[in-house]
C-alpha cells in the first residue's frame, strides 16, 4: 500500500507490518524492498560478548 503524506510517499507491506517513505512512489517502494530484506536477513554479531 502507497500513500501520501505531505512531500512523502509512505509504502507499506500489510503482512509483516512493515513500512519505509521516499520522495517518490519508486523511492518509497524501493526503501521498502530494502527494508523487507533487512527485516529477513540472518543477524550476524559484529560485537561478541566476553566470557568471564
């Protein structure tokens, strides 16, 4: 779902709950793409906790 909010386009994915904006339709469901793929993306630790 797309829509607008002022000079923002807001995209929005239903399902998972998931939204993102841009300046543009394109920009917007872009940054939703990206956001969705993030939002799947295995975490990785970039700092490891200490063992004592």
């Amino acid at each position: 779902m797309v829509w607008q909010e002022g000079q923002w386009y807001v995209a929005h994915c239903n399902e998972i709950e998931i939204a993102s904006q841009g300046t543009t339709v394109e920009d917007a469901l872009f940054n939703l793409q990206e956001a969705i793929e993030l939002h799947y993306e295995e975490p990785t630790a970039s700092i490891f906790p200490s063992i004592y």
